[in-house]
C-alpha cells in the first residue's frame, strides 16, 4: 500500500515535467492568472508572462468578476468580439499604432534551448473587429537573456524571425483564428521569448482592413488578439507537438501516372510515380500476386529506358510505433526492389528507402487518407549518358 502511495505521488510530481517536456511555453493560452482583469491594459493577471516594454499589453478572460466591465471580456471587448482558440482566455497588442508605438509579451522558457536543436514554434492570432489594418507578418525573439526596456513606448529593435503565413498574405481574418508556424535552429542558451512586430511604421507590409465596426481613431491602427503558444522540438519521427496537431507535416507532392510514360512521354530527373495497385500481406512486407501487373509496368519502364536509375521508397499511415513503420516501410520498398532485380534489372541501377510515416501526402485523420499514406513509390535520381 506505502509502494501504491508513493508511485502516485511521484506520477503527480513529474507530471507537469512531462507536460513541460512537450511544449516549453508556461501557461500557453493565458488560463493560469494571479486576477480576473475588470479592465484592458491588465496585462499582470496572466501568470508567467510580463511586458518587456512601456506598452500595455491586454489580458481577456471570461473569468467572473463581481467587477464586471465589458472593456476586458471574452468573446465581447473593448476591441470587437472573438471566443478563445482555447480555454477563455487571450491576449491582445498593437501591432502598428501611430509613431510605431508597439506592445509586446515575453516570458521565460520552461528551459533553454539546446544548440543546434530543431525547434517548431506556432501561435494563433486574429485580427479584432475595430483594426483598420492588417499586417503581413509578426515575429518572435529567441533571447539568452531578459529584455526590460521600461521606459520605452515604441519598436523594440531586435532581431528577430518572422512570423508569416505560407502564402505571404496579411493577417486579416477578423471572425477565425490564423496559425503562424516557423522551424528554429537554436543557437543554444536561448530561454526568454518575445512576441510582437519588430519593424517600425515605414519598414511593416500593411493593407486596409476596415469594416463598419471601425471608427476614426483605430482606422490606422492594427490590433491583434494572441493565443494558443507552443514552442516545441521536433521528434526523430518528423513531428512537433506544436504543428498539424502533432502529426508530421503534409508534403505536397506531384505525381506522374506510369502508363503515360511508358506510352511516349519519356521520364526525366525528378519524376515521381506511386505504384498503384501494389499488394502486401497485412502488417507484412510479402507481395501479393494482385500486384504483379503494376510491377511489371515498372519493369517494362526500366527495359524501355535503360539509362534511368531510380528509388523506390516505402511510407506507411501515422498508426502504429515509429521504427516499426521504417522498418515495414523499408521491408516494402525491398520486396520491390527484390522483384526487379529477380527480372535482371541491375542493382546499380535501383536503391531503397523507407520513411514510416514521416511523409504523408494528405491526411491521416480519415481511413481514405491512411490508405493514400500507405504507398510505395519511386523518383528517377538519375539518367545516365551511355
């Protein structure tokens, strides 16, 4: 019974450590408070973050007050309406305000980077109702140490990486939240984290946002609610607790049907073809007969262009331990690789690879995409000059 105890007691003790494991922000979408705000610029009720300059930075909650004040509420506040991404809690800045005048959030890293290290880093942000701009990127300071600048109102000069969206347009969704994602190579020792728009007035990409719910005194102005920080390393298995809801990253591939090429449109370096209508027993890497016509065409590929070598590689769906799919995905690409050489197609001309589940091609939350995910394909590396 003592044992029992004990093994609880050291499972609650650690438990935050785990969690803290995953993702390295303290309380990361502001639910943790030392006050319920009853009114904007109460920035100091969120636990663990503080401003690292004379901006006054916003906290929303839908805490209950017995002060109630609509100015610092979650959905409706001072600056428009929005229901937290998470929880009832966010933050809000200026991202552009007249004379670059800047707010900003910092805080310190559960624990230092290390050098070297992969690190994703991703954080939702929306624009308020009354912003008439929008802005088309923020960033994120990595420092090794505090920033307190107290007696400063406006751009924080620092270097910094930039927080944009793929596509390189602004921020300007009012009603949904947008994720900013970025990789992060750490230069090691870094443990505080700033958040906010680093270039002054002259130097920020803006366009016009303005609705009817926008007055004359925040026409030029951009005003941003934040939640929902993570900053995260990337695991060996290509993933980060801090993207695609800790799945790897979709790669958006094109490719070539086989037939084609073997009709007349000879292949060239970088083509890349997944071999449809391949078989294998389950949860094995045993070749079905069913899959000897879609191996032959590939074969028939081969003979019809001699000087062409190529990879073929294994994938499998995110279900299931990590090395276990390399290992079934690399089985797989072997089988295929077997099979072509059995025929006589040199080996100096074939090379294999399995990647698991590290590069999906569409979703895995549905069993369609898990049957897309599970594939072996194949890229021409190289056309000799016989």
């Amino acid at each position: 019974m003592r044992f029992i105890i004990l093994f609880i007691i050291m499972i609650v003790h650690f438990l935050p450590t785990i969690s803290l494991a995953q993702n390295l922000i303290h309380n990361p979408s502001f639910e943790s408070q030392k006050c319920c705000p009853d009114g904007y610029s109460q920035f100091h009720c969120a636990n663990d973050w503080i401003r690292p300059t004379k901006g006054t930075s916003d906290y929303y909650s839908g805490c209950e007050n017995r002060f109630y004040s609509p100015e610092a509420k979650v959905p409706k506040n001072f600056f428009g309406s929005q229901d937290a991404y998470e929880g009832i809690s966010y933050i809000g800045i200026f991202a552009f305000y007249k004379d670059s005048y800047r707010e900003y959030i910092e805080m310190k890293l559960a624990e230092p980077m290390i050098k070297n290290q992969r690190y994703g880093f991703s954080i939702q942000v929306s624009l308020a109702d009354k912003a008439g701009i929008a802005i088309q990127s923020l960033g994120v300071v990595f420092s090794d140490t505090l920033v307190k600048q107290r007696d400063l109102f406006f751009t924080l000069n620092l270097p910094h990486e930039k927080l944009e969206k793929e596509d390189k347009t602004h921020f300007i969704n009012k009603e949904n939240w947008t994720e900013l994602y970025i990789d992060y190579t750490a230069k090691g020792g870094e443990q505080f984290l700033i958040i906010g728009n680093f270039l002054n007035n002259s130097e920020t990409d803006t366009i016009t946002a303005k609705t009817t719910t926008t007055s004359y005194t925040e026409e030029f102005t951009a005003y941003y609610y934040l939640d929902n920080v993570c900053l995260a390393t990337w695991k060996s298995d290509n993933t980060c607790t801090c993207f695609n809801n800790g799945e790897p990253p979709i790669i958006e591939q094109e490719f070539l049907e086989l037939k084609d090429v073997t009709k007349e449109v000879p292949p060239k370096v970088g083509d890349k073809f997944i071999l449809n209508n391949i078989y294998f027993e389950t949860a094995k890497a045993t070749l079905l007969p069913t899959s000897n016509l879609a191996l032959d065409s590939l074969y028939n590929l081969l003979v019809k262009y001699p000087t062409i070598e190529i990879q073929i590689s294994g994938h499998t769906d995110s279900q299931g331990a990590h090395k276990y799919n390399l290992v079934l995905s690399e089985s797989r690409a072997l089988a295929v690789y077997s099979y072509l050489v059995d025929r006589g197609i040199s080996t100096g001309r074939l090379d294999f690879n399995g990647f698991g589940k590290m590069k999906p091609i569409t979703t895995n939350e549905t069993s369609e995409g898990r049957q897309m995910n599970r594939r072996v394909e194949f890229e021409v590396m190289k056309i000799s000059t016989k």
